[in-house]
C-alpha cells in the first residue's frame, strides 16, 4: 500500500512537473516576442520613422542584444558586445546586420585609455527607407555601440 502511494505521487510530480517545464517554454517565447516588439517600438522612435514611412513596409523585424563586461583586473578595462538585425519589405527584402565588438584594457593593441574596435556592417541598400535612417544616425564605428543599447533597454 505504502509502495503504491509513492508511484502514484511520483507519477503526479511528473505529470507536474512535465507542465511547468511546458508553461515554463511558453513563457519563455512570450518573452522572446515581447523583448523583439520592444525593440522593434525603440528603434521606430530612435530613428524617428513616421507612420508615412512604415506603412511602406511590411514584416519589420529587430532583433538586438547587448552586453558589457567590466575588466576585474583592470580598472579602464571592459568588453561590450552587440548585435542589431534589422529585416524589412518593401520593394525587395532588405536587411542591415551590425555586428559590433570592443574591448579596451592594458593587453589590447590601443592600450588602456582607448577601446579597440571591431564592427562589421552589412546591408542590402543604403537607400532603403529604415537602413537610411539608421546608417545617418550611426556615421561613425563607435556610435553603434550605444545605438544599440538604446534599443535593448
């Protein structure tokens, strides 16, 4: 009796515990749509595209992230990372990648006091309505870093 008391609740916790790890999975893409809405509402306002503008374009998408490390052992010394995907119709498909690193510290070839940098951009047309926009906004390799953060935050 007492052996069947523990399969029966060993069998409920699983149950259980098989529908948190599914609420859990849901949730966690209700995030992942949430956080890429979000960015996609930051770069709109960062970029300051009307209403005239997006109604000539269809399925919008951003995805960014952003991350920065402080050095333990170096007082100026830091990493910080970032990615902008931006994807658009309009006439054709268009896309913009940003893919930005930046480390500064004493083991790095600028030195303590000035960051290295290392961007790479990619897009289809810089004549495009949205990839216009933000190649104005970010005319030099340092800008993107905090052009970035702005739309994750």
């Amino acid at each position: 009796m007492l052996f069947n008391k523990i399969t029966s609740y060993y069998k409920m916790s699983l149950s259980s515990l098989d529908d948190i790890k599914s609420e859990m999975s849901d949730l966690e893409n209700k995030i992942k749509k949430l956080r890429q809405e979000k960015h996609k509402v930051n770069l709109i306002s960062k970029c300051d595209i009307d209403n005239k503008k997006l109604k000539k374009i269809k399925n919008l998408s951003v995805f960014a992230t952003y991350e920065y490390m402080n050095d333990e052992q170096d007082e100026y010394g830091h990493t910080a990372s970032a990615t902008l995907k931006v994807t658009y119709t309009d006439n054709k498909n268009q896309h913009l990648t940003v893919e930005y690193y930046e480390k500064q510290g004493y083991d790095t070839p600028n030195g303590r006091y000035d960051p290295t940098i290392d961007c790479d951009i990619t897009y289809s047309n810089s004549n495009s309505i949205i990839i216009k926009e933000i190649l104005e906004l970010c005319e030099e390799e340092y800008e993107w870093r905090d052009f970035i953060k702005e739309i994750t935050e």
